[in-house]
C-alpha cells in the first residue's frame, strides 16, 4: 500500500432493527439486548445497530472495526467513548494511518 493508501476515516453509521430476542444455549445468554461490549450491556431489547468502519480516504477499502445493538441512538457521552476508542484501536493496527474525523 502506498503511504497515501493508509489515509482512512472513521465512519459511524446507525440504523433501525425489527426487536428480536433469542436464547443461545452455547453461551447461556440472551441475544437481542442492548449491548455496548465492554461498556456494559441492559436487559432492554435493542432496536437500533450503531456500526463503526474504517474507510480508506485515497484507496477503495472499508472495514468493519465493531457495532453495538442498542435500545436507541447512542447517547452523545457514550458515543464520544466508542469514538475514542475506535481510534486508538485504529492507531494500534500497524502503521501509524491518518485519522481524519
């Protein structure tokens, strides 16, 4: 990759769900809830997906870096910790990319 082919952004998008929930016996949990990973997760049924990718600026690639089920829009607080964090998890990915926001 050329060095301007590490120029990414970092995208959030978000996008209404129909509620579902569903047992998984594997893992003893119910699958449907809101669920922020590490952040903490509720017993509220989720009906919103807040999905972070990783856009190439110069070069034609995306990837996936993590989403979350939530029960609505992320709150502003909470989103600027998801923010923080896909960055630094970005800037941990190898070559130091340029991070535009």
């Amino acid at each position: 990759m050329t060095s301007h082919g590490h120029l990414c952004a970092i995208v959030i998008d978000g996008m209404a769900l129909k509620r579902s929930l569903q047992y998984d016996p594997i893992n003893d949990e119910v699958e449907g809830l809101e669920d922020y990973g590490r952040l903490g997760r509720t017993k509220l049924s989720a009906d919103y997906a807040l999905v972070i990718m990783v856009r190439g600026i110069v070069g034609k690639w995306k990837r996936p870096l993590a989403y979350f089920l939530t029960k609505e829009p992320t709150k502003a607080s909470l989103l600027q910790t998801i923010v923080e964090d896909a960055v630094k998890e970005v800037l941990l990915l190898g070559p130091v990319p340029k991070v535009i926001i």
